[in-house]
C-alpha cells in the first residue's frame, strides 16, 4: 500500500495539476482511506494525526499522554487518541516512540481553494518569516513567489503586530494604575493562551481582550474585501488550532505552516530568491520582533512610552518561552515572586522563530528577526502612517477608539 508521503506528494501534484481528486477516494484498495482522509478534509480532524496502532506495550505509560500539558491524549485499547481539545503544540510528536503521529497538512484543500476561488485571495504571512525560505529571499520577492502559486497578494501580519502593540499598550495606560497591577500579553501565542484558560484560568481578568495577529489581519481583510480567501502561512502548529476555535472560524480560511509553503514552492519549481522584487514597507520595528522572545514585551514598553512618556509606573516586563517556563514564570507571579507588570509568554523556545515547522534554526531565525527590524522605518506602530490610515479604513477615526469598540480587533475569552 502507497506510505502516506508517497500519498501527500501525489495529491499535491495532482491539486496542482488541477486533477480531479475524486478518483483517490475511489481507489481504497491502494490508499489508506484514513490517511486520504485527514489530507483531503483535514478540517474533520484534530491537528495531529494518528494512523498506526501504537507500539508501547500494555500497560505501560504513553510519553504523550503524560507529558501532554493540556490533557488532549486519551488512552484505549488501541494506545493514543488525539482528542479535540488538542491545541497543536506538537509536543506529543516529539515524545512518540514509535513516530506514529503526522501534523497535520492543510495543503490539499487550501490550494484547491485558492485555485477555485472566484474573488482575492490573499496569503498572510507571520513575523517569522524572514530567511525561512533562504537568507536571499527578501519580502518582495516571497511577494511575488505567492502570487506565483496562485494568490492575488501577500500582507505582512507584522502590521496587524503593530496595531496590537498599540491595543495592548493602550490597554497598559489605561488599567496599569499602581505598582501591584499587571498585565498579561494576549495577542501573540495560541498555546499561552490556552494554558491560562485552561490551567491558570483566574488569570484571565488580567489578559486584554484582544485577538491574534493573524486573526486580526484576517477580518481586516475581509472587511476591506468581503469576498477575499485568506491563507495564514507561519511556523506554527497551534495556529490550525486557533483557526478553529468557534469565535474565530472564518476570519482566516486555511492555515499552512513554512513546510507546507516550502512543499509548494519545490513542487512547482518555485524559486523565491530568483523573483523580482515587489517592496511593500509597512510595518514597525515593533511588529516586526514579535516573532522572537521578548519581542512583545519590548514593543508594548516601547509605545507606552510613546503614548505617555509622563507616566509614573513603567513598563517592568518578564517573559519565558516554552511551557514549562511559561508554567513557572505564572507561578512566580501567583506566589508573589515577582515584580513584573507586563507578561509575555511564548509557547515555542525562542519564541515563534522555535515553531516546529519552522525550516532555519532558531538562532538563525532570531538573527534574521532582528535585523528586519533594525531596517524598519518606524520604530513604534503610534509613529507608522500605515497604521493610522489603516484604522481610518476600518472605520477606527482615533487610535483610543481601539479600546471603545468591540469588533476586528477584540474578542471575548468566556
């Protein structure tokens, strides 16, 4: 029977080919109608698959399951089950023995989308990017690499980082008051923010009610472009998830991880470092570094100072990445160990330049994060005319006007 990447690759070719895939699902003598499946209708299925039984023996602990922080493995007969609370921090791939667990691919059906599509499509790309796709591959030229898949345009989600850095920062002026209130970041990390609700939950009083990045670039777009199909391409497992957390389905249509893009690219023959350049600068430096630790923190601070240089109790920031640090970093905070106001957590090492389908090293990622921002115009999103034309557009007419109103970029956490 074909494995399942001899299956993935023939779909991919297939999709791009434009066959038609139904002949797949006709033929389940050759194909493992599970493995066809999760690749043709991944969104019927947790975001991480499992195919074959499991090889620890009877009785004996599952590394995954007891290792999982978010209690998503449940235990049968049949060894592991990813349960639908799994929010893909892809931890339970690395502790699997036997390696019988995929991420998910969202690849097949996001490119037949995109083909189908009759309006924009757009592919937003996360912070991380720069050097994933080789330390020559400048964002025109990924620009211009997008569109030559089939997308109409590609938007940096760096500028949705800076008006969330303005949100938050507002959030910060407002509600930080006296040295014993503080403030937990919410608009950057899917598996943070899971932790806190599920296992920290009297925390969240303290986390500004704030959507993602990507999801706040998602219904910006389609607010500008009610017809527009929109593809999130990052490093991170936990996105598919968010994706589909029931406030949030459909402000972004598919999630695709630097791999899946990278699987296009070399199927198609795509060389994005030999594409013309097509330079959109948008975003700050602020929006920019929130791909590595610290990078939140560091903007917030930066454009508190910014909107109220007078203040009495600064910005004290604390962060940790991965989610045993983020564990004990929140721990800390409980037991009064701390005198922090602002905290950042990453649920990845290094921050999201570490996501597990990230291509280039975390080192390298960090490096190649830094120096973006180092190019950038703006250093903070209060002092980017991007930015304020773009809250124009939605309808936003002052920057405080973020904290009056409750759509694009709020969202309710009960």
């Amino acid at each position: 029977m074909t494995t399942f990447e001899e299956l993935y690759h023939k779909l991919l070719k297939a999709t791009l080919d434009g066959d038609n895939l139904e002949e797949f699902e006709k033929n389940g003598l050759e194909y493992d109608p599970h493995q066809l499946d999760c690749l043709l209708h991944p969104e019927k299925h947790p975001v991480i698959w499992k195919f074959d039984k499991c090889d620890c023996p009877s009785g004996e602990k599952h590394d995954c399951s007891v290792k999982c922080e978010f209690d998503a493995i449940e235990v049968g007969e049949e060894g592991i089950k990813i349960g639908d609370n799994c929010i893909g921090c892809s931890q339970c791939i690395d502790d699997c023995r036997g390696n019988k667990l995929v991420a998910s691919k969202d690849i097949i059906p996001a490119l037949r989308a995109v083909r189908a599509h009759k309006g924009l499509s757009y592919a937003i790309i996360a912070p991380a990017f720069l050097g994933q796709f080789s330390s020559d591959v400048t964002p025109g030229k990924l620009r211009n690499a997008m569109k030559a898949i089939g997308f109409d345009g590609m938007v940096e989600v760096a500028l949705f980082a800076d008006i969330l850095t303005l949100k938050e920062a507002l959030e910060f002026d407002k509600n930080i008051l006296k040295e014993s209130d503080y403030q937990l970041t919410s608009c950057c990390c899917p598996m943070w923010i899971a932790m806190i609700r599920k296992i920290y939950n009297d925390l969240m009083p303290h986390i500004p009610a704030a959507v993602s990045p990507m999801i706040a670039c998602g219904r910006a777009i389609k607010v500008l472009h009610p017809d527009a199909l929109v593809v999130f391409v990052g490093p991170c497992m936990a996105k598919k998830a968010e994706a589909r957390e029931k406030d949030l389905i459909g402000d972004v249509d598919y999630v695709l991880t630097f791999q899946e893009i990278q699987d296009i690219f070399e199927a198609l023959e795509i060389e994005p470092a030999k594409m013309e350049e097509s330079e959109k600068d948008h975003s700050s430096r602020a929006g920019r570094i929130y791909a590595r630790t610290g990078g939140v923190s560091e903007a917030v601070r930066a454009t508190v100072g910014r909107l109220n240089p007078q203040r009495d109790i600064t910005v004290h920031t604390q962060q940790a990445d991965g989610v045993p640090d983020c564990k004990a970093m929140l721990n800390d905070l409980i037991d009064g160990n701390s005198k922090a106001n602002f905290f950042e957590g990453m649920g990845c090492r290094g921050g999201c330049v570490g996501g597990p389908k990230r291509i280039i090293s975390v080192e390298e990622g960090r490096d190649h994060v830094n120096a973006y921002g180092d190019e950038a115009t703006y250093p903070t999103p209060i002092d980017n005319p991007y930015v304020i034309e773009l809250l124009h557009r939605l309808g936003f007419d002052t920057v405080e006007s973020l904290l009056e109103r409750s759509d694009i970029f709020t969202r309710d956490f009960s």
